[in-house]
C-alpha cells in the first residue's frame, strides 16, 4: 500500500493573517489544502491519504472534501507543537506495514507534479527514502547568529528541498522513534523527515522537481502562486497527453 499523510495543521504565523490559516485560503478560488488532496487523489500509485489537521478545522476540511469529490481520505490526525510530531502523528494513523511506502505532503505547496510523484514511486521501487529538490541558483550564506557570516556555501553542489517526500513506513517510524528516544537530538528542532532517515544511517535519494511548487509562506507567495496557476495547469495538461499516448 503507498499512503500519503497531508499536513495542514500550521499556523501559519509568517502568513500575516491571524484569522484564517494559509492552507485554508483560497487560491484560484479554492482553499489550499485542496489543491494537496486532489494532487493524491488523482495520481495512481497512491491508496489512501491522511490528513494532520486540528479538531477544530476536521469539519470544514470535510466538506471540502465531499465538495470536491475526495475519495482517498480514510485518516484523520492531530497535529503536534513541531512538524515532526505532526508527521509522527499522521505515521500513527495509518495501518501501514514496514514496507507500504508513506508520501509526506504539506497543504501549502499546492503546485505538486503528477510527474515527480511518478519519479518518486519509480524510485522508491529501489531505494527506501527519497526526497524532491531543485537545483540552487544563488550562493547560500551559514550563519550560527544571523549576523555574522560563517560560510559561504556555492550554488554548483547545493540543492533546495521541496516537497513532497516518499519513504518506506518502516524506515521513517524508526527514524522519528529513535529522534524522540535521544535525549540531546531531540532538544534540536527538525524541520525534514530526510534529516531523521540519515540519522539512523539510511541514504536517501534525490527527485528533480520543478520551480512551481513553491511553499506558500508569506503574503506575496500567494500572488506568485495566482500568477503560477494557469502556467501549471498547462504543464499538467501536456503530462497527461504524454500518459494517454504512451
């Protein structure tokens, strides 16, 4: 079985709006989270699909997804104070045996291609972590304090992490298990489920997405995602001709 386990239970304090929070606001005319949970629904290779959301906001999620024809949803989970235990939360949820795969999603990056998650379930047929990144375009500056430079890291070896991510359940349980288990590396703040799978000493693999899946943080993100929106529908479109005439 390959789950995937959608998280939408920030806050979204960097968003500026303390009313709504930004998996919930609409783009295009439709609220975010939406865009995550029609991305599962209609690829292939996933079964059933989890969503890490408060109790307060389970009841309008789930009229959206009547709304809107969501059939994968079967879970529901709380989310936690970190990202982390909100992954391990939606981990919790779902029946998965150690070698179903689980797919980590988040609400807020609504542009996902059909074609990397393809890339990624071909992959993960050899490998047991892989991970979605873009190549660096900028040199990237290390500060311990954010005011000194350390280091000056160079764009030709450096990669951004975007989403989604896709393990084999087995492995990412443990490496969320022995993160909470160690006293001193549990004080530390992990934002990547990547960071937990080499912890314990997995390699994880790399899927070359695409620069429309932006993760909608501030206000002007969700401008450049109304101005990305028809430019990747039309490249989902042409994927899927190249599906049909394959």
């Amino acid at each position: 079985m390959n789950y995937a386990v959608v998280l939408a239970g920030g806050k979204g304090q960097r968003f500026g709006n303390g009313k709504v929070s930004k998996q919930f606001i609409e783009l295009t005319g439709v609220p975010m989270i939406v865009y995550a949970l029609q991305t599962a629904e209609k690829n292939q290779h996933i079964d059933e699909v989890c969503i890490v959301v408060s109790e307060k906001e389970e009841e309008n999620v789930r009229n959206w997804i009547r709304q809107y024809g969501i059939k994968k949803v079967k879970f529901f989970a709380r989310p936690g104070k970190e990202r982390q235990r909100s992954v391990y939360n939606g981990l919790q949820e779902i029946p998965a045996k150690a070698r179903d795969t689980v797919m980590i999603m988040t609400a807020v990056c609504p542009f996902v291609s059909q074609r990397t998650i393809d890339k990624h379930y071909e992959m993960i047929k050899e490998y047991d972590a892989t991970i979605t990144v873009v190549k660096a375009t900028d040199a990237i500056t290390f500060s311990n304090d954010g005011k000194r430079v350390n280091r000056t890291l160079q764009k030709k070896k450096l990669y951004l992490q975007q989403g989604p991510q896709v393990f084999r359940y087995g492995t990412l349980l443990l490496g969320h298990k022995m993160y909470m288990e160690d006293e001193e590396y549990s004080k530390t703040d992990v934002t990547e489920d990547s960071e937990l799978v080499l912890n314990i000493g997995v390699e994880c693999y790399m899927v070359l997405g695409d620069r429309f899946c932006i993760k909608v943080t501030y206000p002007e993100d969700l401008a450049i995602a109304e101005s990305l929106h028809p430019l990747f529908a039309e490249q989902e479109k042409r994927y899927d001709n190249e599906q049909d005439h394959r």
